[in-house]
C-alpha cells in the first residue's frame, strides 16, 4: 500500500522528532531499542522514515524517553516540501 504525501511527511516528522530526543538523551539506537523492547533496525527505520511506527512502538519509545504519548506527538513538525 503506497503512501500519501502527508503520510510521508509524518513519517519523516516524526522520524526527526525520535532522532532529536534519543540524541538529546544520549541514547544509541540500540540503547532506545533496548529501552522500548524493539528491535534496533525498526528504531533506524522509524528515524529514516521508512516505516510507520504503530501505537505501540510509539507508547514503548515515548516511555523510554519519560514523556506522554501526547507530548511525543505534539513535537513531531511535518514539513510541507516533504
């Protein structure tokens, strides 16, 4: 099933948002895997936007990062030339 260019977009979002807290954590992709019991290449995939995250990975990696699925959320930024 092909992608709408807004599902890319937050895709990609919230790819940057993941990236932006596990650094600011000092988190490696396999510490956040770890931490929210995924694997580390789906954590790489989510980042790159390849994939979408389903709530539970996203409940899982906002735990891991000690804020609510809402506040994870609520920083992800769609950028519109995506």
């Amino acid at each position: 099933m092909d992608l709408t260019a807004e599902e890319v977009a937050y895709a990609r979002g919230l790819g940057r948002t993941i990236v932006h807290l596990r650094k600011r954590r000092r988190l490696s992709q396999a510490d956040l895997a770890r931490a929210a019991g995924l694997a580390q290449p789906d954590i790489s995939h989510i980042e790159r936007g390849l994939i979408r995250a389903d709530s539970l990975a996203l409940r899982r990696m906002a735990a891991a990062f000690e804020v609510t699925l809402p506040d994870l959320m609520a920083q992800v930024e769609i950028r519109s030339e995506e």
